[in-house]
C-alpha cells in the first residue's frame, strides 16, 4: 500500500541508506525483524506483563540529525527558524512509533512507557567514531573515555551526552566549516548488533533467625579465603534464586550479628534486592512453600513472613537502622563472687550513656571513632557465683561485647565499672530487633 502511494507521487524508496538513520528505518522495521525480537525475547524466558522498547543508536546519528536541521533553516528559514531538534520526532522514537504496536501484536503483551521490563535493540555503525571526531577535536575537554555499557569490552570516547554538549557549544558557522550540511549519504549501512531483556528488580523481604554459633550473615572472606562453609545470606539466596530466576541478588538486612551470636525471638527483617528476574510473581501459596522449603533445607537458618515488596517499602530497613532498639541476653562471667542483690541494682540505671571507641577487634575494617550509644533498660539474672545473665534494650549500633569487658577502656561506663570488677562475655544472643518491618503475615511463622 505505501509502495504504491510513492509511486503515484513520483516517489522512490531510497536504494542507500539514509543519510540520517542510517537505514535503521529502512531495514528494521519489518515483520522479519521483529519477529527477531519475539524469537530472542522468547528465548530468554522472562515472565512480563508490559514492556518497553529500547534503542541503542550510533551516537554519530545525533550529528547527522543536527546537520539536517542546519540544512533546513538555511533552506527554509521561515518554517525551521525557530525550532530545534527536541521539536522533531527522534528516529529512536519514530522506530517505537512504528514498531511498538507491531511488536505488542507479535507478543501479545502491551507495550508501556513505563514498563519495568525492556528490550534493548542494539545497533552498531563503525564510522560513528570517525564522524565524531571533529567534535573531540574542537572541544576536547569535553571527552573522556569510559567503558561502554553495552559494549562492555570498548572503550566509549563518544556518549549521546557530551556529543549533545559539544553540539550545543558550537557555533552553526564553525560546525558548518568542520561537517557537510546536509549529511554525505553513508558508505555503508547500521547493523543491527544484539536483542537484550533486562527486567527491573524486584524485592523479596522477611525476618531470618539464626541458630549457629559459626555463620556468618554473608559469605566471609579473610586475605581472599573462604572463612565457613555457609552464610545466612546463602541459605537464604540460593533457594530464592531458584525461584526467581535472577541474575544478582543483594542481601541486605537491618544490622548484622557476629559470627558466634544468634538471632533469635520474631528474627532480624532483611531484604533481597533481585536484578533481573526472570520470574516476578508468585501466589501467596507458592511463597509460603518457598519459605517451607528454605527453612527445611537448614537448622541454622529460618525464615518467616517472607513476601514480595516494592522498592520504595525497602527504605523502612534503612530508614529504621538508628532509630529502633535492640534487645540481648549474654552469659557473662565476674572475677569476684556476685550476689543477687548487686546484681538488683543493675534495673535501676535507665538510660545509661556511654562511649564507645571504634572497638579493637574491628579497627581493621571501620575508621577509629568516639560513638555515643545508650543502653536504655538492663537487668540480670544470677547463675552461679561467677555466672550471671545480662539483659539488655539498647539503642542499635551498641556494641554488647565491649560493653561488657570494657575493650580495655575503650568502652565506657561498661559492667566492669558498673560492678566494681572484671566481666567477660562468654555468649550473646540477639533476643529482637524492634523494626515492625515487613508485615507480618497470618500462619506464616516459624
């Protein structure tokens, strides 16, 4: 139908590339091509409700284009006087234009500007460099080389930003001297590179317990050795990742306990931040059998409330992060023989303010500072002569173990001023975390 409209008006498709899009409006934007991207999109397996569509361009087409506007305000002043390029319809645009619904047929998905899921259509010209040149020529201080992320092996000198900044800088006189206006046709054609998905991520949340004395929250290594042979991170990621289908995934939580502390009591809220799922929704039932799978596969690690959340609902992880309480129980041990009674007096101090140096046993890895933390209500109960147990509530970022022996002065007031005598700690347990972050959910628990 559009041949023949031409040829009633005398007008003939071109047999070269076009001088502006390369021939990426001649060649790609036929039912052959896009059944391409069905054929690669279908072979990446992504689940998606909408997408979008991308284009990687030759960033020498933002040049050509730029000369073609010269050409028309020279030729026809009074129409093109006044308008810039972002007047036009881009040929980025103009391809989604044409192709968008198209493509939206072929897959039977609707396409949305605002989709979480893309298609990256990539096209490489290999005079882009050469046509660009002049402009790093003229306005060197504007280039600098940087490693392409779609061509991940190049180095980029030419960006659609600092080529959009050198053409904005420059006079039409100068940029008319150093380029033909309008464009010279080109030698040779785009070719089209590579089809690439990518789905935004998706957050999975929930609260962990740990049981084990000898696991770390996330893999440890020391001088590029493996320290154990698990995490709390990797107990959990590894089964979610079977489910999700995600490239990446990024554990993050609320605090972090030692090596040798439990988690115990409602458990510590973490979050999962997963780039590039595959899959991205899971019934209810299916997340509770996730779960039951997670917490069968361990007897280190459980978790509850597991649940899919926005990213906007993972700032409340960092957004609580100073400001919620804590609450511990530790096996201490005293020099001197204790009494029940001294230890009594320990549930009067309310609020007790403290501070603490960057401890020793970290030094290594955290900038030496004075921290000032609170412990808010203590008590503790007698063991033995020498034994006690000691509970806290205190203000997050506390460092229990310090608190207790001190850390050589470091840490002060701590229970060896308090009692008037030496104190270890010999185990401590994290009881809560007071984040009512995520939600809970009804017969989900542990």
């Amino acid at each position: 139908m559009v041949e023949s409209i031409l040829k009633k008006e005398n007008v003939y498709p071109l047999t070269t590339p076009c001088p502006v899009c390369l021939g990426i409006l001649q060649t790609y934007i036929d039912e052959e091509f896009l059944q391409k991207i069905k054929n690669a999109v279908e072979k990446d397996d992504y689940e998606f409700k909408t997408f979008i569509c991308s284009l990687t361009i030759p960033v020498c087409i933002l040049v050509r284009e730029h000369s073609v506007l010269i050409h028309l305000q020279d030729k026809f002043k009074d129409e093109y006087e006044i308008m810039t390029l972002p007047d036009f319809v881009s040929i980025k645009e103009a391809w989604k234009l044409r192709c968008g619904p198209l493509l939206s047929n072929l897959i039977n998905v609707p396409f949305d500007q605002k989709s979480m899921f893309d298609i990256a259509v990539l096209f490489n010209y290999e005079r882009s460099d050469k046509e660009c040149a002049f402009l790093s020529d003229e306005k060197p201080d504007i280039f600098i080389k940087r490693k392409s992320k779609n061509f991940r092996n190049l180095d980029e000198t030419f960006t659609r930003n600092n080529v959009i900044k050198a053409l904005d800088s420059m006079s039409e006189d100068l940029f008319k001297r150093l380029y033909k206006t309008p464009p010279s046709p080109p030698k040779s054609a785009c070719n089209f590179l590579d089809i690439k998905c990518s789905h935004e991520p998706v957050f999975v949340a929930g609260r962990y317990n740990k049981y084990s004395r000898e696991l770390s929250q996330t893999p440890w290594f020391i001088e590029g050795k493996r320290k154990g042979v698990s995490s709390v991170e990797e107990e959990i990621c590894n089964l979610i990742k079977k489910t999700f289908r995600y490239e990446e995934g990024r554990f993050s939580a609320s605090g972090r306990e030692d090596v040798d502390v439990r988690m115990l009591g409602s458990g510590r809220p973490f979050v999962v931040e997963m780039i590039n799922p595959r899959k991205i929704t899971v019934t209810e039932e299916e997340m509770i059998l996730l779960q039951q799978e997670i917490n069968k596969n361990s007897t280190d690690v459980k978790v509850q409330d597991l649940q899919i959340v926005s990213k906007e609902e993972t700032n409340n992880l960092k957004e609580g992060e100073m400001e919620k309480t804590k609450c511990y129980s530790a096996l201490c041990w005293a020099a001197e023989s204790l009494t029940a009674d001294k230890l009594l007096k320990l549930e009067s101090i309310k609020d007790l303010v403290m501070q603490q140096k960057t401890p020793i046993r970290v030094l290594h890895r955290r900038p030496l500072a004075t921290r000032e933390r609170t412990i808010h209500s203590m008590s503790a109960k007698l063991q033995d002569d020498h034994h006690f147990i000691l509970l806290l509530n205190t203000q997050a970022g506390t460092y229990i173990k310090e608190f207790v022996h001190g850390d050589f002065g470091r840490s002060t007031p701590n229970m060896c001023t308090l009692l008037d005598m030496e104190c270890d700690i010999l185990t401590l347990d994290v009881e809560s975390v007071e984040l009512e972050w995520p939600k809970r959910l009804e017969n989900n628990h542990i």
